[in-house]
C-alpha cells in the first residue's frame, strides 16, 4: 500500500508543480472566507483516487474534495486524501504546499500507511504503521527521529481555522503555551507541519479542529518517528467511529 500512496501522491504533485508554473491563470473558487478551492485541488484528487482505486478497487475513499462519493464506503480499509494541502500558499506563490494520503484499516482502528509529497520543494515523507518513518531528499532516503529531547531551544508551529471564532480561540491557546517555546512558525499546510516535526526542525505542532485530511498521513509520520501524536477526532461522515 505504501507504493500506492507514494505514486498517487507524486502523479499529483506533478499536476500541482504544472500549475504552479502559471498560478495566475488557475481557476479559484471560495468555500468560505479565506477558504479555497482551485481547479488544481479537483485535478490531484482525481489521479489520486484513480491511481489508489486502480490498484485498490473494493478500497473506501474519503477525499477533501468529493468527500466519500468514489470508493467502497463499506471497506474495511480507507484512503483519506488531501490533494492540495496548504492551498493558500499555493494561490500566492508560495512553495509550502503538497498532497498528503494516507490509509487505516477501519476494523482494527489502525494507521496503516502516509505519504506528504511537497512538489515544489521536491521533497516526499513517507511511513508504513511499524517500520519508521522517512523523507526522500535529494535522492536519499532519510530515516526520521524527531526533534532532539533535550533541545533548550523548542519552536511551536500552528495554523489557523478558516472560522473566526476558532482562530480566536486557536491565538489564545497559543499565547497561554508561547512561554515554553522561544518562537513560533505558521507555515501553511498541517500536513507539512507534522512532517517538520518528525524531521526534527520543529519540536511541537499544535492546532485545534483540523480535518483528518489534513492530518492522517502526517500523523502517522510523526508517529513513526517516535513521536506522540494526538490526533483530533476523526469528523468525517464515517460509520467507522474507530477511526481516530
Ligand atoms: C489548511 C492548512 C493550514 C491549516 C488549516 C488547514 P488546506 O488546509 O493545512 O495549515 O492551518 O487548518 O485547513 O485548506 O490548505 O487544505
């Protein structure tokens, strides 16, 4: 499955990397205020659930995009796709965004596989539930740990909701934990964020009511690199309430 993964998410990125040539000229569309959704979104969720459904074709999907319309939502296994995570950064030109997938088995409530593809920073994280974690850099791949335990140092990274009141409340939290932490990043794309931390370069990753899009394949990253990961509950129209 982690093939799979990988390959959807690249086939993706090479779509996503086209666009970014000519972001300009990419159609947007607004979900809400600040929320949006571009036709490149559209395009690498397409080749995403048709490259996982090609190789997985009784598997469930549930997508940003389309949600659950494509796919075996009876399943015992689901793929949780976000095609173009850190869409803000993608509409203005800036080069933190990429496409996360990830797999669990709904039955056993386990993560089974992630995969975070930055197209434009050529870089892809990967991991298999059991067998670590990994980043694809310049050719090599390199096992993930996480940040050093005993760093005097720590860097917080956040983000923040698409709804006021939650990103209110989101500044307060922060503030109340900004003493244990020298500084803060807010880079845009959650899914790179938990990547960040199992690399190491950021110590913690806080953020209150982001999807399972968001977080399903970076989660497990962060996990894999020996991490504690508490994800947030899973809100996505599923049956499968294990899932979390
Ligand atoms: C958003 C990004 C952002 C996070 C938001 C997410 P999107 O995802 O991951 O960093 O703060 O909560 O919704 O909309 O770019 O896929």
């Amino acid at each position: 499955m982690l093939n799979v993964a990988i390959k959807a998410a690249r086939a993706a990125g090479v779509i996503i990397n086209r666009a970014a040539l000519d972001v300009e000229s990419v159609r947007v569309s607004q979900k809400m205020a600040n929320d949006f959704v571009t036709e490149v979104d559209q395009a690498s969720e397409n080749i995403i659930i048709d490259t996982l459904l090609t190789a997985y074709p009784d598997h469930g999907i549930l997508a940003e995009e389309s949600g659950q319309t494509r796919g075996n939502p009876q399943s015992e296994h689901i793929w949780i796709i976000d095609p173009l995570d850190g869409t803000v950064n993608f509409t203005r030109g800036l080069p933190n965004f990429c496409t996360s997938v990830g797999a669990a088995d709904v039955l056993t409530g386990e993560w089974l596989v992630g995969a975070v593809v930055a197209p434009i920073l050529d870089l892809t994280y990967y991991a298999k539930r059991g067998q670590g974690s990994f980043v694809i850099r310049n050719g090599q791949h390199i096992r993930l740990t996480g940040p050093p335990a005993d760093r005097a140092t720590k860097i917080i990274a956040t983000g923040f909701s698409y709804q006021a009141d939650e990103r209110v409340a989101q500044f307060e939290n922060i503030t109340r934990m900004m003493p244990d932490f020298v500084d803060l990043r807010r880079m845009g794309a959650a899914a790179l964020d938990l990547c960040a931390v199992a690399e190491g370069a950021i110590d913690v990753y806080y953020e209150r009511g982001i999807k399972e899009y968001d977080w399903a394949a970076g989660a497990l990253i962060a996990e894999e690199a020996g991490l504690t990961v508490q994800r947030p509950a899973f809100v996505g129209d599923l049956c499968h309430a294990r899932l979390a």
